[in-house]
C-alpha cells in the first residue's frame, strides 16, 4: 500500500495535510451514504460504506489521539479546545459501537449514520478551523509529525485488517460486524 504520508516525489507531506485528506475520504463516504438513504435496494453497498466509515473514523481517531493531539496540546495553551476535541471523539466512538452491530433495515439505522455524520462533520470543521490553525501558530513540525501520523497509520490498518482472534466467534451478536473497535 502506498504510504500516505509521502508525496509521490519523497518528500514529506504535513500533518495537516495528512489529516485534511482523512476528513474528505470520510466526508465522501458520509455523501454517498447520504445519497442512498431510503433505497432499500442499495442496502449491501449502505452496509460497506458503513463498515468503511467506522474503520476510517476509528484509524483517523486513534492518531489523533495518540499523537496529534497531545503534541497540539502541549504546544497550544487552550485546554477547553482539545478537552471538547476529545469529547467529541468519545461522542463519536459511542455511535461507531452501536453501528458495528447495525445493519440496513435495523431501527434506526440510517438516523445513526446520520447522526454520527453530522457530528463528524461539526467535528471536522472546528479542527480545521481552531486546531490546525492554533498548531500552525504553535510552530509544530507539521513534516515531522506527517511522518509519524503516517507511519502509525499503517501499523494500525496492519492490525486492524489483520483476520480476527479465535475469541471473535464469541462474539455474542453473531455475524457482528468486524470494524475495529478502539480502545478506551
Ligand atoms: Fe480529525
């Protein structure tokens, strides 16, 4: 798979820029979902776009988290903006769980997409708009920390797209979805 976080010519790409293109990917997903609410004949593709919307919102939350944000934090002084960016997530992690046991025709499920969509798309634009512009302010290595976005973003697709652990058959909702499940 192509790394992300380099541009075709080498070079690094920023983190910024890195995370931009997570949000439209996610974003794109969200439309066309969007596009297909109500047709009952498109409920295979429905499911697919929701099981990539919950594997792209779990890997993009996780650098974020692991990563991105607790260097922003530290470089910017407004802790109320990252606490709310964390709620925010933790707001998100809620629907992405009740979604990997949904399925089209389950009550419900179109408004939790929905939802999570708005939420996300709320999400995205205070990022962009106070996050990235106060981590642009800060003076971050934006290239160094492109790199370590990127390359931790393929560990965790490595390990996620890995097939399930034996225990997954104990899953008690059987046939569940396999969307990666972050952890606390
Ligand atoms: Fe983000």
């Amino acid at each position: 798979m192509p790394n992300p976080g380099k541009a075709k010519n080498g070079s690094a790409i920023d983190a910024l820029d890195l995370l931009r293109a997570d949000h439209e990917k996610v974003k794109s997903l969200f439309r066309e979902f969007d596009s297909l609410r109500g047709i009952d004949d498109e409920d295979e593709r429905k499911s697919e776009l929701v099981d990539e919307i919950c594997y792209e919102l779990t890997i993009h939350t996780m650098i974020e988290e692991e990563i991105f944000y607790p260097i922003v934090r530290d470089a910017i002084d407004d802790e109320e903006l990252m606490d709310e960016a964390d709620m925010e997530h933790t707001g998100a992690r809620e629907l992405i769980s009740q979604l990997e046991v949904m399925y089209p025709g389950d009550d419900h499920f179109e408004a939790t997409v929905s939802v999570l969509g708005e939420e996300i798309a709320q999400h995205i634009e205070k990022e962009e708009n106070d996050i990235f512009e106060a981590a642009r302010a800060a003076g971050i290595d934006l290239d160094g920390l492109g790199e370590r976005l990127s390359s931790r973003k393929e560990e965790l697709d490595e390990d996620l797209s890995a097939p399930p652990a034996p225990l997954d058959a104990l899953l008690p909702h059987e046939g569940a979805r396999r969307a990666p499940r972050a952890p606390n």
